[in-house]
C-alpha cells in the first residue's frame, strides 16, 4: 500500500442540492485525512485546464458550462485527501463516472443524472491516478493552502515571498 493525495471537487450540482455533508460522510467511510478545502468560483480558465484532456469532445463546451456553475450555482468544493490507497477508495466510493453505470450506494450511483443534454450531473469529481492528481492539485491549490508538502515548491519575490508549485 501507498501513501498518496487525490483531489476531489464537489461539483455544482452537489452543492445546489445541499449534498456537501452527505458527500463528505461517505468519503469519510476511506479512513483519509483532508489537507486541503477551499470553496471556489471556477473561471472558463480554470474548467478548460481541468479538462484539457477531454478538450477534442463534442460535449467539451457544455462540460465547462457545467463546472462553471452554469445550469446550478457558481461554486465548486475543492479537497485533496491524504492516505494509503487514496486514489482507489476515493474513486470506488465515487463510483463510474457514468451515473447510470454507478453502483447505486456509490456518490454518483446515489446522487448522480444524466440531464437531456447528455451531461453527467455526477457531482464528484475524482483524480483517476497519480499523475493526475498532482496536476489537478496543483491547478486548484497553491502550495501554502495544503497543510503537508506534497510536491516540489519554490519561492519566488512578488510583493514580498511566495512559494509556488516548482
């Protein structure tokens, strides 16, 4: 077993529907610790680098409006969890990204739709392997807002020092 961070957003939808307690209850089941939280309003720019991999999509553009906060509210909740095996019990809590294909007791089984549009409202997002994980951490959080150093930093002058992702 390894000792590893993931990153887990709870999407608009999940924070509309008042899902955070019930969201955080059920990844508590992982026995991880959370390092990291912040609420946040994501810009295009932010959702567009988040799903940079899915960008060549025909649903790419009605993605980023729905992590925007388009279609419910304008806030994302963002967390990096810290343990053994971080990155395969979040994800099996989670469940399929597909709602209709997630196991009913998972997050997405439970709470999840797939909107006329062809959206997947699955209201967690889950960082799919390490690789992954530093990326998105790294978009979503700057290194002095996680209480462990996960990755390489630096410090830089900008108005006084900063440290910053190296």
């Amino acid at each position: 077993m390894k000792k590893q961070s993931t990153l887990i957003l709870i999407k608009p939808d999940g924070l509309k529907k008042s899902l955070t307690g019930n969201i955080l209850t059920r990844l508590s089941e992982t026995k991880l610790v959370i390092i990291a939280a912040r609420v946040v309003q994501v810009s295009a720019e932010l959702a567009e680098r988040h799903y940079e991999a899915l960008r060549e999509q025909k649903f790419f553009p009605e993605l980023i409006k729905y992590l925007c906060g388009e279609y419910h509210t304008r806030r994302v909740m963002a967390l990096v969890y810290y343990g053994e095996d971080a990155i395969a019990k979040v994800r099996q809590i989670c469940g399929a990204t597909n709602p209709e294909e997630a196991d009913s007791v998972s997050i997405r089984g439970a709470y999840g739709r797939i909107t006329t549009r062809g959206i997947y409202e699955n209201v967690v997002h889950a960082s799919a392997n390490e690789g992954d994980a530093e990326r998105e951490t790294k978009l979503w959080f700057r290194p002095d807002e996680i209480v462990m150093n996960l990755y390489a930093t630096k410090t830089v002058e900008q108005n006084g020092s900063a440290r910053v992702w190296a």
